[in-house]
C-alpha cells in the first residue's frame, strides 16, 4: 500500500490447493529490495492499494511469493491486518 509492502507470504499447496483455496501460509520476510520491486511495479500500474505476485529465483522451479492472494491466510500468518489498513489508506487517500 503506498510505498510500503505491508505483507508477504509464500503458500504450501498441491495442484488442487492453492492458497486461496486452502494452501497452508507461511509468513516470509520483506526485504528492502523486495519491498522496492514491490513499489516500482504497484507505481507501473498506478500505485495505491495492490496485490503482486513474484516469482524468484534464477531457474525453474521458482518460488511464489503470495502478496496478497488469499488476505483471509495472510492476516494471522503475518499478523497484519490487512483490511483495515486498506481501509486506513482509502480514508487517508479520500478527498475532504
């Protein structure tokens, strides 16, 4: 949200389960040149309140981070809480 990656995860899933299905979260850390590419691509499409998905690594297989996919998981695993940030941002963002 804004300049700051508030929330990252990666999710234990099989091919049926999916985060937001079900898959198992687990909180990761937000590095500070991850919290950059985060910003540079939430600015590319306009900035505000935005979920990315990234992949790293060099090669296949590469790791997903789950930014946002399935805000129901994130919540405790990463002991935010998501929706009232948004909701924060939006009335901060709003006009008076």
């Amino acid at each position: 949200m804004g300049d700051e990656t508030i929330a990252r995860s990666t999710a234990t899933r099989t091919l049926d389960h999916e985060h937001a299905r079900g898959g198992k979260a687990t909180k990761c850390v937000v590095t500070p040149e991850l919290n950059d590419v985060c910003v540079r691509a939430a600015r590319a499409v306009g900035g505000g309140v935005v979920a990315i998905d990234v992949l790293e690594g060099a090669r296949p297989p590469r790791e997903r981070s789950e930014l946002h996919d399935g805000v129901r998981n994130s919540i405790d695993t990463n002991r935010v809480n998501i929706p009232a940030k948004m909701v924060d941002y939006v009335l901060a963002a709003a006009p008076r």
